[in-house]
C-alpha cells in the first residue's frame, strides 16, 4: 500500500518528486517490479526535469528489452496509479 502511494505521488505530484526523489534509492524497494519502475521514473526525470506520464512509462518500458519479464507486472501497477 506504501508502495503504491509512492508511485502514485511520484507520477502524480511534481513537488513531492522533487523533494523525494534525492533520497529515494532503488534498495528501498522489495520487489524487482518496483526497482525497476523507480529506475524509469527517476530516469525520466533527470533527463527532462518533469512528472513521467503513464504515456511516456509505458514507451519507456517498450524501449527496454531487459524488462520483457517484468512488463506485465509494472503495467498492472502503473494502471493502479
């Protein structure tokens, strides 16, 4: 549930990933899913300094082939957002 409420605020929220986003660290995180959607999300906005659409995550997730394996997953939880 915490997890979620990450998620959601840092797609949904751009002053809280701006203040969060520093600390966050991809160890926090239990699941692999979610390591690797913090990875996109944090990525995304170092490289252009705003809030990640569910649009664009999902664009990003087809460019990686490495994350075949997780898409399913990291879909069900980008649609819960």
């Amino acid at each position: 549930m915490i997890v979620q409420t990450i998620f959601k605020n840092l797609m949904m929220n751009e002053l809280y990933l701006r203040k969060v986003s520093p600390f966050l660290k991809e160890e926090y995180f239990e699941t692999k899913t979610d390591r690797i959607l913090l990875g996109i999300i944090s990525k995304f906005f170092d490289q252009y300094n705003t809030l990640i659409s569910t649009s664009a995550l999902k664009i990003e997730l087809n460019k990686s082939k490495d994350l075949l394996n997780y898409l399913n997953h990291i879909y069900l939880k980008v649609n819960r957002v």
